[in-house]
C-alpha cells in the first residue's frame, strides 16, 4: 500500500469502529481487503490493537465473530455490546475476504513477508542457517539469536533490541513471542498497543520502553523503564508504571523495582565528527621514552615516559611484545606517563591493546592498565583493570570502573598469556556504564558478570585530572601514593579512539595490528 491507501485504510476502519461505516464505505473496505494482504494485515494489527486498548482503558470486552481472534487471551468476563454494530459488518466483510476461493488468504507460513527492518548490529551471531547485515528485512517467524545485540524495527514506531542468546518469533508487525532471552521495546505514539508474548505472560504497551526477559524455564521478568504497560496473565491483568517490574512464575507473580541496568537500552550510531585516535606502539626495546602515533591529533607532547614511584627505581622493562616488542610491569611502583589527556565528559570512546597476566598475581596489583580523569566526583575517572573484588563480578576478569562505578566481564585474564582487550564506550544523550559500554576480549563480545547504574562524566579539565597512565592507579597518582593500586603484568599496542569501534574494527587491530576506517 501507498500511503494514500494507507490512509484510506485507516479512515474507513476508525468510522467502522464508531459504528458509522455506510454501505457503500462498506463496500469500499472490502474490496481494499479483498486486493491487498498488506491491508489484510493491517487491518488484523489494528483490531488486535483496538482491544488492547479498550481493555486496558474501559471495563468493556468484546465478542468477536468466528474466525477473528485478537491478539491477546480474553478475560473470562462478562461481555457488553458496544461494539456490536461494528462486529457484525467486520463479520460480513470477513466473510467475503476469507471466504470465497478466489480471495482466500494464503498461509501466512509460506509467505517472506518482511515486516521487521534490522537497523543495528553488535556481535551478533545468528543460527547457522540464518545470517543477516545492516538494511536486511526479516521474515515472519522464528529466530535464533546465538550472541550479541541487534536492532530491530517494525516502521510503525516500535524499536527492539535483542540481545542473545534470544530465541523469538515475529509473528506479525505489532507482535513478538519471546521463548528465551532479554528484549528491550521503544514504543512511540503510533505503536501503542505493541505486545511481547511470553511462556508465561503477555505485555501490551501502552506508550513506553520496557525490557522483558524470559528464563529457560519460561519464568519472566518485566521492567518498565518508562511510561507503563500492562501483563495480562491468563484472566488477570496487571498495570505496570515506569520504575517498576514484576516476575512471572508458574507458580507466583512478585512485584519488584525495575533494573535498568538489565538491559542494553541503545546501540553504537556511526560516528559524527572527524575521527581522531592516538596509537603506542611501544616498540622501542630501550631507553626511558615510548613515541606516539596517531592522526587528527592537536597537540604533540603525548610520548609515553617510563618512570618509577621510587627516586631511583626502574621503569617498566622492555620484553617482547605480541607484535614486536612491549612492556612489562613488576607490580612494584613501576609505571608509564604520557602527555595525553585523554577523552573526556561524555564523548564517545574506544581503547584496545594486548595484555599478559601472570597466574601469581596479588589483588593489590589490578589496577590499571590504562587510566585517566579525576576523583572530584561520580563517574569522572576511566580506568581499566582487571576486576579484584568479588562484590562487583567475576574476580579476575576484564573492569572498566569509573570511580563508584564499574563493568564488569566473565573471563579470568590471569593465566600468563597475551589477551586482546577492547572497551567501547558509545555517546549520544547521557551515556551510563550499563547501557553505553560494550567489553571485547579477543575479539568476542564479553557478556558481563555485573555492571553499575552511572552516568560517564570522564573529566579531562581539572587541576586535579591525571593525563593518560599505564600500569598505575590513577588516584594514586594525583595524591602522590608510592605503592598504592600498581599494576602487575605487560601490555603491547595501546591505542585510543574517539569513537565507538565496531567488531570488524577490533578484529583488524587483534589480527593485524591495524586500524582501518
């Protein structure tokens, strides 16, 4: 349909629903139903919503002919007739559109229809027999989603982000059935009415952002991260509000404050502006001082100087890198300091280099490997680390933290062998740790063990900010602590972006030491 017939459409159905449709506007509609599946389709999403709607704001149900079931299960109330004017015409129109053998429509099943749009993807790894790109249509149906993150859209002002592992199934363009997994919905004006279907429950937007997530056993959690929704639970109906959730078992339903920090609310968007990046080879294999490289760069003092806490101490020692040489930290007060001040406030941001972790390595030795900003506030340092209390995730593993906030990853880094690390941090709005930063660890999406509610407010100005460090805490180095948090362990090919990699990105720099645009 143009959207001269969609509009049309839309008319003919809202006088239809007032009652008011004339005979010859009847027959208009069925000969619009009768020509298109499109509009046969919509016509279905905008009865199905139309209930949704109705139940939710009136105490009004509604008695449908035979053959037209709507998109959520009927409470077992007692019906009224306010719609039976309008009913009884859909019937006839029915009638005629699914009826008679020449307009029969064909089984849903058999046709490619692509109602979803996929618009972003992050790491995403689908079923073996399915494999799609950025612009791809999906087919009505089910979907596996193995690992990462994806976008989708319907073009009726509804958004999903589905994150994996996601078993799901997009039954049509205002209806998803999710069997596994975590989805978050955006729904604007024109997707009211929007409905996830769960094993154990349906949610029906009411003009929201809300995340969902089912267990393997069904059991589901709904949280509305705002506007509202309502959970229609076999005949019982419940209104859910912004900061709000509930979980769903077989056996109870337990009200509970929503998480947002469950859910990936946002995608990285391609960057905006000219595309800046500073580069530490470190390959020297001698001397006191690492040169820089890089491009977009303002200033020209960012070389990276090897240094100790100690007067007379040492600086890191040169050993062989991954690629080339690079450096080791003995996790006693030896350190890098460079003249780059880093990326600040809220802009968006990349970091990448190779690690070694020995297996020996003391709690007391994680922190960082690469660090810069201030402790005048929440969220205003940005170190990375590997994480060394068990309150806050998976000992061991890869740690962003900034100050009274932190992700955190699965795998233990400390095994003695070279490990490629990145950490993407995406803008736009106000970036928070659980929503904007993604963890790679050889070139894979690191799921994280935990992660915090904060906003990022990296600061790069104050007299009390440190420049970029390597192998030191960046506390320790404002205040002037001579062993305080020190790193253990070596590092080859740092590099800092202005901009959010993307996997083929990272996967460039792990295999071949190159950034490419």
């Amino acid at each position: 349909m143009n959207s001269e017939e969609r509009n049309k459409l839309e008319e003919l159905l809202a006088t239809l629903m007032e009652s008011a449709l004339s005979d010859s506007e009847q027959k208009e509609l069925d000969q619009i139903l009768q020509s298109s599946d499109e509009a046969r389709d919509y016509y279905n999403d905008y009865i199905d919503t139309h209930i949704a709607l109705d139940w939710h704001f009136g105490d009004q149900s509604l008695d449908l002919p035979s053959g037209l079931e709507p998109m959520i299960n009927q409470p077992p109330e007692k019906k009224t007739l306010k719609f039976i004017a309008p009913i009884l015409a859909l019937a006839a129109i029915l009638t005629l559109v699914f009826v008679l053998p020449k307009t029969e429509k064909p089984d849903e099943s058999n046709l490619a229809q692509k109602d979803y749009t996929l618009l972003k993807s992050v790491s995403a790894n689908w079923d073996k027999n399915q494999n799609f790109k950025v612009g791809d249509g999906f087919e009505k149906g089910k979907h596996s989603l193995k690992s990462g993150y994806c976008e989708i859209s319907n073009g009726k002002g509804v958004k999903l982000i589905v994150e994996g592992p996601a078993e799901f199934d997009l039954v049509s363009p205002m209806k998803v059935k999710l069997e596994k997994g975590t989805i978050v919905a955006a729904v604007e004006e024109e997707g009211i009415g929007f409905q996830v279907d769960t094993p154990k429950t349906n949610v029906v937007d009411l003009g929201t952002e809300f995340g969902v997530s089912v267990q393997e056993n069904g059991d589901t959690e709904v949280h509305v991260l705002d506007g509202k929704v309502e959970t229609i639970t076999g005949s019982n109906k419940k209104l859910i509000n912004k900061s709000e959730a509930t979980l769903i078992t077989a056996k109870s339903t337990v009200a509970k404050a929503a998480d947002a920090g469950k859910f990936m609310r946002i995608l990285p968007e391609k960057p905006k502006e000219e595309i800046s990046y500073i580069h530490w080879p470190l390959n020297e294999g001698q001397g006191k001082v690492s040169t820089y490289k890089g491009e977009n760069l303002k200033d020209k003092d960012y070389d990276a100087y090897l240094k100790s806490t100690y007067a007379n101490g040492n600086g890191p020692n040169w050993i062989n890198g991954k690629f080339n040489k690079g450096v080791h930290f003995d996790g006693n007060g030896n350190y890098i300091e460079t003249g780059f001040p880093g990326i600040g406030g809220a802009h968006a941001r990349s970091v990448s280099f190779w690690v070694k972790i020995p297996k020996d390595v003391r709690t007391d030795q994680a922190t960082s490997m690469l660090a810069w900003g201030s402790y005048l506030g929440k969220g205003r340092t940005w170190q990375v680390s590997w994480n060394w209390q068990a309150k806050d995730g998976n000992v061991g593993a890869l740690r962003a933290g900034l100050y009274h906030g932190q992700i955190v990853g699965t795998q233990d880094l400390r095994d003695d062998k070279w490990h490629h690390i990145a950490v993407v941090m995406f803008g736009d709005g106000k970036p928070n740790v659980s929503t904007h930063i993604l963890l790679y660890v050889d070139g894979k999406l690191e799921p994280a063990s935990r992660k915090s509610i904060l906003d990022v407010k990296t600061d790069i100005k104050s007299k009390k900010s440190t420049k970029v460090l390597m192998g030191r805490d960046a506390m320790a180095q404002i205040y002037g602590k001579k062993q305080h948090k020190v790193f253990k362990g070596s590092l080859d090919e740092v590099y800092i972006f202005n901009f959010a990699l993307n996997d083929e990105q990272i996967r460039q720099l792990m295999e071949y030491n190159k950034f490419v645009k």
